[in-house]
C-alpha cells in the first residue's frame, strides 16, 4: 500500500439553532448599496458660479489681459496752516490745489465758509482767494477740510481752466489649472454600485476642479514665472481689494456695527446705494452667518438666485441698500474668519479663448494599459473698481 496520508479536512463552521443572516457567509449576502454616489459638496463655488451666470464671461486672446478704469474728480482739500478769518492765501497739502482753479467755490466743512478761488492756483496754495462769500468768514486751523463744490463764472467770461482726470489701466493674468486622473484597463471594465469608475470619478473631479478655480479666484495673487514657457498666476479678489478692509478681531459684533460697515461699503459701486436702493453679495463662511443670523434673524428672507441650480440667498434689507448672504463652503475650511462683500456688477469670469474649462480624454502614453482624462482651465478674474467690495476678517 503506498506511503500516503492526506491532511485532514477544514471541519466545516456550524450553526446552531435557527440560521440567521449573520451565520451567512458574507461572499453570499447581498449589499444593499445605493446605486448611486452621493458627492461632499456638489456645489461649493458660489464665486464661480455668480461671476459666470449675472456676467457676461470675457474672453480673453492674451494670457495677459487688462481693462481702463476711470474715478471720480477728487474734490476734497486739506489744509496745512492757518489762517484769520481775513487772510486771503489758504495752504494746502502739495499737489491738491491742481483740484481747483479761478472761479471755483470751495467751502470749509467744518465752519460752512464758502471762499472763491480767484487766481490761479500755486504749489501748495489756493492763490488769492475771496473769504466769506454770502458772510461767515471764519478763522481756519490746520487740518480744516475744503470741499470744492461748485464754480462761479462772470457774466461774459471766457471758459476758464480745463480739468479731467487722467484713466488708469489694470490688468491680470489667466492661469492655468489642471485635473488629471486615470484608471487601469481593468477598472474601466469593472462593475462597481454607482455606475462604472470613470462616470463618477468624472463627476467628482469636475467638483476638484472648479474648488481649484474657486481658490485662485478668491486667494490667487498675480505673478508670472519664466522657464521654457512663461507661467503666470491669477490675482484674486482678496488681494484686489485694498481700500475696504475691516478687521473685527476685538470689536465688539452688534448689528450697529454691521450698518455701521456697511454705510462705507455699499456706498460705491452699480450695486450701491448712490444709484439707490443697492445690492451686494456677502459671500462668508458658517461663522459669519452665525453671527449675522443672531443679529437679524427675523428679518432675513430666504431669496432663490438660480432655481435651476438650486442656488438661493438669505437677504437682509439694510439703511443702506439689500445683502444677500451666501455661504461660501470653501472658507470654512481654511478662513472660517473672513467674509466678501462684492459688488456682482464689478467681477467678471475671464477665460482663455478655447480655454475655458474643457474634458480632455485619452491623454495617457501609447503604451498604457489604462485611460487618463483632465480637466483643463486656462482662467481668471477681473475685479473692476476695488473700492466698490469689501473684505472683512479677524472674527473669533
């Protein structure tokens, strides 16, 4: 008999008693899966997604792309020395008395004396002037400010001084912002719960991506790096807004203080209060609505933007014109501090032409057993009038 003994047989697991699901083996129980992938934050750009549906898009055939801008005559004046309330030559800061010329009003704010400019002007002086027009002349301290208001011509007189104010040209750059992402031959051909790999890696990366544009938009700082090929940054609106910018970090938060801020920063702009009852955008993180909501929350309304996205605000009707609070979901991440109040009319979505943001497929090498897709953007933002927004920041 040959010299063989066979190894002993696995015993089989045994159940006792009444069989259950759990006494299954679990290769055999069926998944109850949702057919389909619920994805983290479908809708996570409001930035992107405003500048590209209440704007125009630029389109843009320079990766460097610029714009005019043109400001208001500046009227106001600042005094560098006193004077009696008969004194005939009032000083102010070098430069400013270019504002004014013969024949101009221009009254003190803080005494209400209106003087006539009645020569031409010189460096750092208003030249002769008439005090006390109408009556009121008064005594004039260091730091007075004088608004020219108006002129006043002779009967005959010939047209006088020409004055304008020169434009100013901006500029920024699209930058460009990819997505790639692939799979194995094996995976394109696997049936997976939700659909097969590529269809909702597709859709999710979609979301990656415009997060990515959302980001440079928000946060981007311009620059251009030269190499073999030149690679240039987008500026975003926080780096674009200079002039309103409220740190809150130790104020003490009341709904005064909000309109407080908000007679400033609605004041300029389409969507403020000098073409009437405005609107802006309050683009802010969780906390900032906390915040806001505790002040007002009987008083804001829910207001649908784009029912077609399912994109709606909150509105607060403020002395100063309407907010619409929207979450920004990306500054909960990383800015839970800070807050955008922007001015839709002055922000525009600029893309490359043929750039704009495009599915690229096939882009693996000849010799890869797999597939590899992108997405591709060649992008940027245009922020016209800066002084028309406002950042807020510093919130504990």
């Amino acid at each position: 008999m040959a010299d063989f003994n066979p190894n002993a047989r696995i015993a089989p697991t045994m159940v006792s008693g009444t069989r259950g699901p759990e006494n299954q083996n679990t290769a055999r129980v069926v998944v109850d899966m949702q057919d389909d992938i619920l994805l983290y934050q479908p809708e996570a750009t409001p930035l992107l997604t405003l500048t590209g549906r209440m704007r125009n898009k630029r389109e843009a055939v320079n990766a460097r792309y610029e714009w005019l801008e043109k400001d208001e005559f500046p009227r106001s004046l600042d005094v560098t020395a006193a004077a009696d309330s008969d004194d005939t030559a009032i000083s102010v800061v070098a430069g400013q008395e270019a504002r004014v010329f013969t024949g101009a009003v221009v009254i003190n704010l803080r005494t209400g004396e209106n003087i006539l400019v009645n020569a031409t002007p010189t460096s750092g002086s208003l030249g002769t002037v008439v005090r006390g027009i109408g009556g009121g002349a008064a005594d004039i301290v260091v730091g007075d400010k004088l608004l020219y208001a108006f002129n006043a011509y002779e009967d005959g007189a010939g047209l006088g001084a020409l004055k304008s104010v020169q434009e100013f040209n901006e500029y920024n750059y699209t930058q460009i912002i990819r997505t790639p992402f692939g799979f194995t031959g094996r995976d394109l051909q696997t049936e997976l719960y939700g659909g097969r790999d590529e269809m909702t890696e597709t859709k999710w990366q979609a979301i990656e991506h415009k997060k990515s544009i959302e980001y440079a938009m928000g946060f981007g700082k311009r620059d251009s790096i030269t190499g073999t090929h030149v690679k240039t940054f987008t500026r975003g609106v926080d780096s674009f807004i200079v002039t309103n910018r409220w740190n809150v970090e130790g104020v003490a938060l009341t709904e005064r203080a909000f309109v407080d801020f908000l007679e400033v920063a609605m004041k300029w702009g389409k969507g403020g209060n000098q073409n009437g009852s405005g609107t802006k955008y309050l683009l802010c993180s969780s906390r900032w609505l906390t915040e806001i909501n505790s002040w007002v929350n009987d008083r804001l309304r829910y207001k649908p933007i784009d029912e077609s996205i399912g994109f709606s605000a909150m509105e607060y009707a403020s002395p100063h014109g309407n907010i619409e609070l929207l979450r920004w979901p990306l500054l909960d991440y990383f800015h839970p501090d800070r807050a955008f109040l922007l001015d839709m009319n002055h922000i525009r979505y600029v893309y490359m032409r043929g750039r704009d943001t495009k599915l690229y497929v096939d882009r693996q090498a000849n010799d890869i057993d797999g597939k590899t897709n992108e997405y591709l953007t060649d992008c940027g933002v245009q922020v016209n009038f800066e002084h028309a927004h406002a950042a807020l920041f510093g919130l504990a």
